[in-house]
C-alpha cells in the first residue's frame, strides 16, 4: 500500500471502526509541499485518544506501512503522525475546535468525510 488515498482511506476505516468521530480526508497536494493527504478526526477523551493512535499505528503497520514520525500524547489533546505523504491528525474535540485546521485548509478538497 504506497498510494496516500488508499493510505488515507485506510486510516478513516480504521477510526471509524475505533469510534472516531467526524474523520475528514483532505487532499492538500495542490497547497503543500510537504503531504498530499490530511486525515483529521476527533476522540471524545484521552483514553480514546490513545486507543485511536494505536488501532492507525497497528493496522496500517500490519498493511507494511509504517509510521515515520509521531508527534504529541493524548494528554495534549493532539496526536500528529507522519505517514510521508499522509499526515493522520488526531484531536480531542476541543483541541480540533482550537486549532480548525479545516478552516486553516479550507481550499483543499474534502475527499471523504465520515460524520
């Protein structure tokens, strides 16, 4: 799997079978230099947050893809992890609703939401 919208998809069905909520794929090819794809979705607490980094961690790992960098803890309410040309975001709802980074990449495409 080496495709970013296939990585992407596959991250938005692993959260949505972990209870993430709003997951938003967002293709940012045409804006960045660093990604072709945001995948951004929320955790309802800490606890979830971290079972949320861990079922993307587990099963993209057991699809060969691994993770190149991870960024923050659950108790920040913000976990990054750097997939190469994925980048998975994973909130608390506050900490999604602070920084709205939909908002900050409004003119990227939405590629697959899942409420």
């Amino acid at each position: 799997m080496t495709d970013p919208i296939e990585i992407a998809r596959e991250v938005a069905g692993i959260a949505s079978d972990t209870l993430a909520t709003n997951i938003t794929v967002l293709d940012i090819s045409q804006h960045s230099s660093f990604a072709d794809v945001f995948v951004v979705c929320s955790a309802d607490n800490i606890r979830q947050l971290n079972a949320l980094r861990e079922a993307v961690v587990t099963g993209l790992n057991e699809k060969g893809v691994r993770t190149r960098r991870a960024e923050g803890v659950a108790e920040t309410g913000w976990i990054l992890l750097d997939y190469g040309d994925v980048i998975v975001h994973l909130f608390t709802e506050e900490q999604r609703m602070f920084y709205r980074l939909e908002d900050v990449w409004s003119e990227a495409q939405k590629i697959l939401v899942i409420q």
